[in-house]
C-alpha cells in the first residue's frame, strides 16, 4: 500500500514539473524568435540604408569630377580690345567664344569653312568657356596680345562621354556624339590634352542651364545665412522660454496650455510654416521674396518647439539636490539656475540645438512656399539679396531636363549629407565631451 501511494505522489510531482519545463521551453523559444525579429528588422534597415547610399554615391560621385580640354588660348587684343582703352564695359563684353574656338580649330585642324565640321567641333566646348576666359582677362588684363595654355569646360555631352554615361556601342545616329566627335575626344584623351579634373565649379558656381558649368556655392552661402538666422534667434529664444517654463512659471492652465501648443508645434508639417512666412513675413511685413533672412525666420520658427523640449528635457535632468544645495548655500533663484543648473544642462541643450538646426539645414517644403527656387547667379552679399539653399538645389537640379544634372543632383545630395553628417558627430562628441554620470 505505501508503495503504491510513493509511487503515485513521485507520478504527481512529476507532472507539474513536466508542465513547468514545457513552459520554460515555449518562453525560451519565443525569446528566441523575438530576437530573430529583431535582427531581421535591422538587417532590412541596413540593407535599404546601403541600397540608398550606394545609389546616391554611385551617381554622384562622379559630379566630383570635370571634363577639361587644354588648348592654347591666343588673347587677341583686337577681338578683346581693338580701342586698347582696357574699359571694363569691353573686356566684360567681347567675344570670347571666338578665342576659344580659334584655338580647338587649330587644335584639331578644323576647316571653318566646312559648318558641320565647326558645328561638331564647337559642341566639343561649354558655353561657360566664355565665362572662363572673361574672368581670366579681368583678372589680369596684362594677359591680352599673350598666349596662355588654358583648361577649358567640356560639353556636357563630352563629360558625359569621358564618365560612360553615353554608350559607345549606341549608333551614332541615336548617340548624342557622333562617330567624328568621338574620334576627336579619343585622339585629344589619348595625346593627354582632354582628361577628367577634379570640379572646383561644383561648389563655386552658382545656378547655371549648362549642367557643366553648375554649382552649389551660391546655396551653400543662403543656407549659411539661414542657419546664422536660426542660430541667433532660435536658441537664444528657444533656451529662455524653456528655462522660464522650467524654472520659473508658475503652474496653472495658462503655462499647461503653452505647453501643449509647444509640443503640437513641433508636430506641424513643415509646409505649414512655409504658408505662415509667405503670409507673415512676404505679404503682410513685405520682406524681400527669395531672400535667406525670410527662410532663416521661416526655420527659426520651426526649430523653436524643438529647441525648447530639448532644452527642458536637459534641465529637469538635473538632478534636484543640484537646486536645494545651491538654494541651501544662500545663492538665490537667479544664481541657482545660471550658475549651476544651465552649466549642467548644457550639453543636452546643445545635442537638442544641433538636432534642430540639422532638421532646418534639410528643410525644403517651407522654402519652396517663400520663393527660394530663384535662379540665382551671383553670390548673395547680404541676407536680404535672392538666394536659395541646399535642399532645394537638390530639387531644382532633380526637375532638370539635361542628362549631366542627374549626377549634379546625387553629387549635391551628397555635400548636404556630408554637412549634415558633421552636424550630428558634433552633437555626439559635446554630449560625450560634457555629458555628467548621476
């Protein structure tokens, strides 16, 4: 009887064990696939961040580098400056397409009175060598009655040609260059007189129809303006209002429902505060269209809700006992929290600065909506001038028609990329240069 009744309470105990170890296996197993999920989910991400970058790079890499044709330039006084007045009117104003196709027809041998043969070699040249050669001359007008050897633009479909962008194979009644101009570019590469240089233009140069002659300089020097604006009045204004919220407002329905509206803000499509500069700032304080001081506004508006929840997250982790020992030493309200809380907050207010002016510097929707897709040459000199920004270079070079601006769009993307890149290592090394363990 006492076997039987052993062996029975030995068959219960193992029963629930049994039931506790299948348990423990289906918990284990469903860890495991949670894991697995995990990785799969990361490995997706990844593979689309390659896939993304790899096409930006492998499109715009190129966009780094230049078609130049090296001919010797005769400055002929009498086509610059028959007067020899040296005017700038005349020198701004002479015919310098004329000296550059002199010196490829004799490069090549050209007959001009042959025209599809000039034709075919007047497209070999940009029509920004026109541009080159004038500044040349105002630069040094010492050069004129001298011949220089000078790197001049290739066309863009020559550029196109020399990066295998247009395929040789093609018929040369559908290629873009045909079999004479071929034959011209392989006898002026292989002689060392044609070669790919790295583009100094791509940054220098302003808008431009001819891809070649094309650059972001003048959207490098609206989105500084812009974020020199979002700088001085975003954080200046973004860090007060958080500290006085923080710190110092008191707590009823009125700050609740500041508070409320900041954190819907920071919600607010872009596009919204687009509509809310051309209204505000264009049409009702009659601010100059175009201009970098209406896009700098424009951002400060959007970046403000981000500055100031940054900047209040980094104040209330300041640990309390930092206030009651500052407040327990004498020091008043004021003291407490410029002397001891803000120095400690600090590098959280200028991760969640950065973070935001990052978000402003890709910003494109708001700048479309006050103008910034001007077509602009020159330089801007002031904020109030016509400008445009990176972003939205991007945008315009991306709706062009023209083959070499695919590679000018990816090439532009990646020097946005680049300084946004640098923005938010810079966010990282403050917070882990100033960052204090509790």
């Amino acid at each position: 009887m006492s076997r039987e009744a052993g062996t029975t309470g030995k068959a219960q105990t193992r029963a629930p064990r049994a039931g506790v170890s299948t348990r423990t296996k289906r918990r284990y197993a469903a860890e495991r696939r949670f894991r697995a999920y995990g990785v799969v989910a990361i490995l997706i991400a990844l593979g689309f961040l390659v896939f993304l970058f790899s096409s930006i790079i492998g499109n715009g890499w190129t966009a780094f580098l230049q078609t130049g044709i090296r001919l010797d330039v005769r400055f002929d006084e009498q086509v610059i400056d028959p007067s020899g007045e040296r005017k700038d009117m005349q020198l701004r104003t002479a015919n310098y397409q004329r000296l550059a196709r002199d010196a490829l027809f004799a490069r090549l041998g050209v007959n001009e009175d042959d025209r599809a043969e000039s034709r075919d070699a007047n497209a070999l040249l940009s029509r920004g060598v026109t541009v080159q050669l004038r500044d040349m001359v105002i630069a040094d007008p010492s050069i004129i009655g001298r011949t220089e050897s000078v790197w001049l633009l290739a066309s863009g479909n020559t550029d196109a040609l020399m990066k295998g962008s247009i395929d040789r194979a093609t018929p040369g009644d559908r290629r873009q260059v045909n079999d004479r101009q071929v034959a011209w570019i392989d006898r002026l590469a292989e002689e060392g007189d044609l070669k790919k240089r790295f583009n100094t233009g791509l940054f220098v140069n302003g808008a431009s129809s001819q891809p070649e002659t094309a650059g972001v300089g003048v959207a490098i020097i609206g989105s500084f303006f812009m974020m020199l604006t979002v700088v001085l009045l975003a954080v200046p204004l973004g860090v007060a209002a958080a500290v006085y919220l923080e710190e110092f407002a008191p707590r009823n329905r009125l700050t609740d429902l500041v508070e409320v509206n900041i954190n819907n803000l920071a919600a607010v499509p872009s596009i919204v505060f687009g509509l809310l500069g051309l209204a505000v700032f264009i049409n009702f304080f009659g601010l100059p269209r175009s201009a970098a001081l209406v896009g700098g506004l424009v951002l400060t508006l959007m970046t403000l809700p981000t500055v100031i929840i940054a900047t209040r997250a980094a104040i209330r982790a300041v640990p309390p006992s930092i206030r009651e020992a500052a407040l327990g030493v004498g020091a008043s309200k004021m003291q407490t929290v410029f002397h001891h809380v803000l120095p400690l907050a600090m590098p959280g207010i200028m991760t969640g600065t950065i973070i935001g002016l990052v978000q402003a510097l890709g910003e494109t929707a708001p700048l479309l909506m006050i103008g910034l897709v001007a077509f602009v040459v020159d330089y801007p000199s002031t904020p109030l001038e016509p400008a445009t920004a990176l972003p939205v270079q991007i945008y315009m070079w991306a709706t062009a028609a023209e083959r070499g601006f695919v590679e000018r769009t990816a090439g532009a993307t990646i020097i946005l990329l680049g300084f946004l890149f640098l923005m938010n290592a810079a966010a990282v090394i403050l917070r882990k240069r100033f960052e204090r363990k509790w």
